[in-house]
C-alpha cells in the first residue's frame, strides 16, 4: 500500500448490482463513491449482485449462490429462500475475508443492511467501516448486541441516523452521502413538478399527486416500481394527462428530468435517513418542498426549498407556489456548500487511513439499553 492508493472493499446487496438504472439510493450512493474512488487511483472491489457496472472500474468479489436439499427446503425451520440465499452469501464472504482474503485489502467499507458483516466483524483482520444507510433494525441491533461492535467502526450518513444509533454505537462519525453536480447539471426548470424515487408506501408518491392537484400543478413521477401492490392500488389509478409516470429512469435522463420541473415533491411518511433525492434536485438548481422527516431538514434551506411538518398536506399544498418561485441558482449553491461528492470522498478516505493507522480490535462499544 502507498499513501496515496488504498485497496477498498465494498459490500452492497447480494441481490442488487451497482448500476443505472438503480435499485435504490443505496445502490446509486455505492455507485458513486466507488466510481470517485477508482477516479482518485484506489483499486476498489465489489460485492453486490451480479452484474455491475463494468465502467465503474471496479473488479468484483463472487456473490456465492446456494443449493439446499429437497430435504433441508421441507425442514419446518426453513426460511424464506431469499433470507437463506442472503446469509449464505454473507456468510461465505465473510468467512473469505477472514481467510483467503485476509490481506487483500486494506480497508472494508461495509454499506449492506446485513446483520453478518457487523456480527462477523471481529473474524476479520482487516479494518472494517460500516456506514449506517438505514434506522436501526432488529437483526442489526441483535449483531451489536452479541458482537459488541468488536472490530467494527461505524459513520452515519446525516445527524439524525447517528443519534437515532446513539443508544447502539454512542458518538459517531457523520459523513452526508454527496452528488457529483457535473452528472446533476442544473437545468432550466418549468411549468411542471417531479417526485422521484422508489415507489413504496414510506416514500409516498401518492401524497405529493394528492399535493400537486390541489395546487394546480401537472406533476411527473420517476423510479423503480419496488412495491406492484403499492403501484396498482394507490398510483396507477391517480395517472392522467396531468399526472405522469416516466419510469425507471437511468441517471443522465433523471436529472434532465429534474431539471425540466419548477419543484420537487419529497413526500415520505417515515423518517428519510438523509434524503438524497433533496440533494440530487438541489444540484439540478430544482427547489425542494418536503416534508419534514429525519435527515432532510439538514440538507434543505429556506432559500432552496420549504419543509412542512409531517400528516399536514395542507401546509405542503401552501408551500408549493412558494417553492416554485425560489431561485434556482441558490438551490444549485446549497448543493455545492452541503451535498458535494468531494467532500464525502475526502471525508471517507481520512477514515479508511484513520482506520488503518489503528489496531483493529480495539475497545468495544458501550451498547448502553441494548441486551
């Protein structure tokens, strides 16, 4: 190892590969970051699911595929076979990097949701950061509370994902997820709204349609159909001339899309851990009105956008005509203050040297109410 070139591992999903269009933020944020850290000359390697983007520079770590007996499948303890195909895959990596990849890398940079990595982290010789993507969940929770944290470092992507972990993991690292403004141009606007994103019942597109007609605004909707149920019961039917569904969209068409729209609706009805959709409208000189949920009011300002408390539609509904009209190049700035790709980058690579510097297995974190 030089200074100046690390050899990084990156553990995303087993079931989802990290390219465009993009199964979710998780898969566009690991997209990014890997691609800048290739770009910056660190040799960065792979686990998700197969078929990566080749462009990304990166080469990729077997995702290992699982054959249960007929007999094993009718035990009455199976499990679903996607739980049983995930912890195996993670199960094998981890058992590798703690084996015949011992020194393969320098640093492991853990993005997966996946108990294993976390509960495995003290198999493994290597330093290990886990970015925390998510709220706490219960099988990581359960991963902490029987590993102690023993050989795991943590960093938290917004203010409000780390003290909602505060009572797991204590203090940590922030480090805000960023976007590349190059590939987020900022765009001309128009008459018209956007929301963007997964189209699942806690990101709730069905809201911001209900918001935009009562505020008079055509609006059009972008991303990955993640829940059909979702779609068919409380999407498809509110679809017409005024009210649009673009797609699944790969980057370069999505930020065309945004910044062709007046505003963007972020509509969640849980607590967004960032809200990278805010940043990516931000970038494209798109005002944000949003509503305001874990790590969002962090990123948006009043001089881009306007947050309005949460179960008030009517406030989002007022705060439309009032977003459509903030300037464009202040968005665009907010972006390049708060949300910038080099500066996460940056942030991460003083950790991994950080991490590096230490001992590996250091003191265990004090896991105060968890048992």
């Amino acid at each position: 190892m030089t200074e100046s070139s690390l050899r990084i591992a990156f553990l995303a999903s087993s079931r989802f590969p990290i390219r465009q269009p993009f199964a979710g933020g998780l898969e566009s944020h690991v997209w990014y970051l890997a691609r800048a850290l290739a770009a910056d000359g660190h040799r960065v390697t792979l686990f998700a699911g197969p078929g990566s983007d080749p462009a990304l520079g990166c080469t990729d770590l077997e995702v290992r595929t699982l054959e249960l007996s007929a007999v094993a499948r009718a035990d009455a303890s199976m499990p679903s076979m996607q739980f049983m195909t995930e912890h195996h895959a993670y199960l094998q990596l981890m058992l590798d990097l703690g084996g015949r990849l011992a020194d393969a890398f320098d640093v492991i940079h853990n993005h997966s949701l996946h108990y294993l990595p976390v509960a495995m982290a003290a198999t493994v010789s290597t330093p290990i950061l886990c970015t925390l993507h998510t709220p706490p969940t219960p099988w990581l929770e359960s991963a902490l509370a029987v590993s102690r944290g023993q050989g795991a470092h943590f960093a938290a992507v917004s203010a409000h994902t780390a003290a909602s972990w505060q009572h797991v993991v204590g203090e940590l690292e922030v480090i805000p997820n960023g976007v590349d403004l190059a590939d987020w141009p900022i765009g001309e606007g128009g008459n018209r709204l956007i929301w963007f994103g997964r189209l699942v019942p806690e990101k709730g597109a069905h809201l911001a349609i209900t918001a935009a007609r009562r505020a008079g605004f055509p609006l059009v909707l972008a991303g990955p159909i993640s829940d059909t149920d979702y779609f068919e019961r409380s999407i498809r039917p509110l679809l017409n001339r005024d009210v649009v569904y673009l797609g699944h969209l790969a980057q370069p068409a999505l930020a065309a899309a945004i910044g062709r729209s007046a505003a963007a609706l972020v509509t969640p009805v849980w607590d967004e851990p960032y809200g990278l959709v805010v940043a990516e409208a931000l970038a494209c000189g798109t005002p944000v009105a949003a509503i305001a949920r874990g790590g969002i009011p962090e990123v948006l300002t009043l001089d881009c956008g306007r947050l309005v408390p949460p179960d008030d539609l009517d406030a989002l509904v007022a705060a439309i005509p009032q977003t459509v009209a903030l300037s464009r190049a202040a968005a665009r700035a907010r972006a390049a203050a708060h949300c910038s790709e080099r500066t996460m980058v940056d942030a991460y690579v003083n950790t991994y040297r950080r991490l590096i510097r230490q001992p590996v297995h250091g003191k265990p974190f004090r896991l105060d109410g968890v048992r």
